[in-house]
C-alpha cells in the first residue's frame, strides 16, 4: 500500500530535492496557537510535520524540546487533544503527511489498539516512537503497520552495520537518522561524514532517508540537503516558539516567527537540489 509519507517523498524526489520535514510540539506554547502554527506548516514550505506528542519523561529531548513539552502539558494537551489537532488539520489539508513523534508511555496508557485506530481515523500518516526497540516490535510497530500507518525507525552513528538489519527490518514510510550522539539540539560536527552515514544506511534499504539533531540554519539544511532525501528540523523550531512568548503566552509574532524561520529553511533545504545536481554531475 502506497502512503502519503511514500508520495511526498516521491514527489520530492521527482523534484530532484531532498523533502523538508519540520517538528513541533503538540499543544506549544497552547492548544489554540499550536493548531495555527500547524495549519501555516505547509504553505511555509514543510512537505512533511511530525507532531511532537509531549511527555514529562522525554529522555532523548533536548532543554528546548522539553521546555516545549512541559508547556503544552500546563496547557492541557492530551493524546485525545493532539488527535483531534490531527483531525481539524486535515479538515484544510488531505495531502501533508503528519507524524506522531513521541514516548510509548502515553499511548500504552492511552490503549495500543484504541490509540491505532483512533490515529489512523483522524488523518495520522505514521509513526515515531523513541523508546521502542526493533526488538519490542509487537508491542506498536506491528500493530500500526497492519492497520496502513507507517512506523519510522530511528537510526544513529553507532548503529553499526550488524544492527541495521534489526533496526530496517520493520520500518516503513523512510529512516529517520539522527546525525549526533546525544539529545535534540546537538550540531552536527560534519556534514560529510553524515552524507557517508547516509549512504552506509541506503546500502541496506530503498527507503528514503532523513536526517535530523542539529539542523538549525539555512546553511545547515542546505548541506544536509545535498547528501540526504529528506532534512528535519525541530529544536530550532521550537525555540522560535519560546522566543516569541511574553511571559509564557503566544503573541502576535508567534505564528509568523515560525514561518518566517521555516521559509528560510525551505529555502535551504530547496537550494540543496542544485549541489546535489552539482555533485551528481561531476
């Protein structure tokens, strides 16, 4: 069966491009204001949104990621809140595919199988959760994948060539590879020996790759771009949502700060066609 997360990339590919994917945090800096900053995603320049869905133990967030979680928790988001955002959202948009990234906690809670159904019925594309391993498999990945929702894994720089067959085995829709060890928020030391990373893990599968952690500029998702089929950008996104607040609430320049910042990026990401055209024909 054939996604919308394989179409856009798809497309992009068409394009000659990599696809910029961007993330926010569900329910940042409240409800009302983060459905805005979703609705404006697209025609900023984002192909593809992962939906952070925040949790008071995110372990792999950066200061910036996690200020954004705890934000939209004072602000009352819940999983049942952040599906019905999913839902509004495709109400104006059926093409955009919508990722929810997040911890397993919540939606055990929530119940596996409610939480399938229910995210498949408000317009979820895919999936990405952080704290389960290929080996826990059967406790998510396969029940999504059976119900039409892809599963994207994560891979790093230590994920050797042993483990990436565990790690792609159940993947579908593209790899996410986070470009540092560490936390969101980290900067890639070497946009070189990402690209090599990159093409280490496309020698195991014809899934695109995207690579994230660290992308903040223009200049950042431009170099990323040339080596990679899809950028993604979130810590930096988040941030400009911190920076817009006056005394933790949304303002006037909230929104606009947050296209502002991901048109410059597209831009970066879109520009990265002509090095990789460039490259490709040297």
């Amino acid at each position: 069966m054939t996604t919308r997360i394989d179409r856009r990339f798809a497309a992009c590919q068409a394009e000659g491009r990599a696809a910029f994917v961007t993330f926010v945090t569900a329910g940042d800096p409240d409800i009302e204001t983060s459905r805005a900053i979703l609705a404006a995603l697209p025609a900023a320049g984002a192909d593809l949104i992962e939906l952070g869905m925040p949790f008071t133990d995110p372990m792999a967030d950066g200061a910036a990621v996690q200020a954004a979680g705890l934000r939209a928790l004072k602000a009352g988001q819940t999983v049942s809140g952040i599906l019905e955002t999913v839902r509004l959202f495709r109400m104006a948009d059926t093409d955009t595919p919508i990722v929810l990234m997040g911890y397993f906690n919540p939606i055990y809670i929530y119940g596996v199988d409610r939480f399938v159904r229910d995210a498949l019925d408000a317009g979820v594309d895919g999936l990405i959760v952080v704290d389960l391993p290929a080996e826990e498999d059967q406790e998510l990945c396969l029940p999504a994948l059976r119900a039409g929702l892809n599963f994207i894994r994560l891979a790093t720089p230590t994920t050797d060539d042993k483990r990436l067959p565990a790690v792609l085995a159940n993947t579908s829709g593209f790899v996410y590879y986070v470009a540092v060890t560490g936390i969101t928020g980290s900067t890639i030391a070497d946009f070189g020996v990402v690209a090599d990373s990159v093409a280490r893990i496309k020698d195991h599968t014809t899934l695109p790759v995207a690579v994230g952690f660290g992308v903040k500029t223009e200049a950042d998702a431009r170099a990323v771009a040339s080596g990679a089929d899809g950028v993604v950008v979130g810590s930096a996104i988040v941030e400009t949502v911190r920076l817009s607040l006056e005394d933790g609430r949304a303002t006037a320049r909230t929104v606009p700060a947050v296209t502002d910042l991901v048109a410059r990026l597209a831009k970066g990401v879109r520009a990265g066609r002509a090095r990789r055209m460039e490259q490709t024909s040297t």
